[in-house]
C-alpha cells in the first residue's frame, strides 16, 4: 500500500520586534517575536495585545514612506495607502528597519518599531511571543501622550495631586502605571493565535 507523503511546511523567518512608545519617560516597551507568514492586520492585533490596548480606535503603519491599513470609502490621506490584509511580514520586514505604527488618530499614540533580529526557523509555531516589556499601557482615551506624561510627572511629585486622585479614579483604583504583566500578555497572544485573529 502506498501512501502519500505529507509536504513539509515551508521554512519561515521570525523577527524580534522592540515596540516602544513615543514621546513618555520612563519608557513604555515590549519585545515581541512574529512570523514572517503573518500579515499586517495580524501585527496590529499582536501590537495591541502586547501593549494592553483594547482596539476600540482606528490605526495605521507607516513603513518607509508607505501607509498600510484598513482601506475606508471616506480615507483621505497624503501618503499612499496599501491594504495591511494582503501584506505578509516577511515582504517588508528586515533587520535594522524602523517604522511607525499610530493608534487613534484622536490621542495619536505613536510606536516606534524596530526590528531587532531576523532569523530562519523550519516551520511556523502560528503564534506570537512577549519576551520582555516594561510598565503598562496608558488607559484608552487618556489624551495621547502630553496628557499621560503629565499625568505620570504629577504622580512621582505628588501622589495626592487632586488630578492624579481623579485620573486613577477613572482609569480603576487597580491601575498602576508601572505594572507590566508579560504572562498575561503572552496568555492573550495565544488566545489571538488559536481563534485566528487577523486572518481573514
């Protein structure tokens, strides 16, 4: 009886990423692996789970003069735009780039990604990887980054500041700045990779 050989999955690379965000002290960071058969759309999910974010706004990468997002009837931007859906990792990736991605185009909430390593692995895992991070993600509509870095300057004078009281009021009394979380990070990248998330 003869049976038919199943094909070996196509090896793949995998990029380290350090995405940081812009324009706050102390810095607020995540290193992060992905994989080259994953698309854009794919990253902006691993981005937001990452980072902590809930993607409850619109978003964009802006990758060597390139806008990649969602196309929308009503977009009009100065840059061309490409659909992030058709746009494997491995096309526009490499060692050494840095690129933008933007969240909330209200509060504007600037990435800095850079990409640390690239490297060849014999087939997809499927899923993506927190290695290291620092500090949690601002709360969702905080204002961009003027409003949370004063925050956060009011908070290490002052503690009691009747802002700081009222903006810890409003993010939950169990908001801490300076908590970062990676199981609970790589927990939500998992559960992004088995329901696959930005796929389709």
């Amino acid at each position: 009886m003869v049976t038919a050989r199943r094909p070996r999955p196509k090896p793949t690379s995998r990029y380290r990423l350090r995405i940081e965000l812009a324009d706050l002290k102390p810095l607020i960071w995540r290193q992060v692996w992905v994989e080259g058969q994953m698309h854009l759309l794919q990253l902006h999910h691993i981005i937001q789970a990452a980072m902590g974010w809930t993607d409850a706004h619109l978003h964009d990468f802006n990758i060597a003069g390139v806008r990649y997002s969602v196309p929308h009837p009503d977009d009009d931007f100065d840059l061309p735009l490409v659909d992030e859906r058709t746009v494997r990792l491995d096309r526009v990736l490499k060692p050494n780039l840095t690129f933008e991605y933007q969240y909330d185009f209200g509060d504007s909430w600037i990435h800095i990604v850079r990409v640390e390593k690239a490297e060849k692995m014999p087939e997809p895992y499927g899923a993506a990887f927190v290695d290291d991070g620092a500090r949690a993600c601002p709360p969702e509509d905080a204002g961009g980054s003027g409003s949370y870095q004063d925050f956060l300057d009011r908070l290490a004078t002052d503690p009691r500041d009747e802002e700081v009281v009222s903006f810890l009021e409003w993010a939950g009394t169990d908001f801490d700045p300076g908590r970062f979380d990676r199981r609970a990070a790589n927990a939500a990248l998992l559960r992004m990779a088995w329901n696959r998330w930005g796929e389709k």
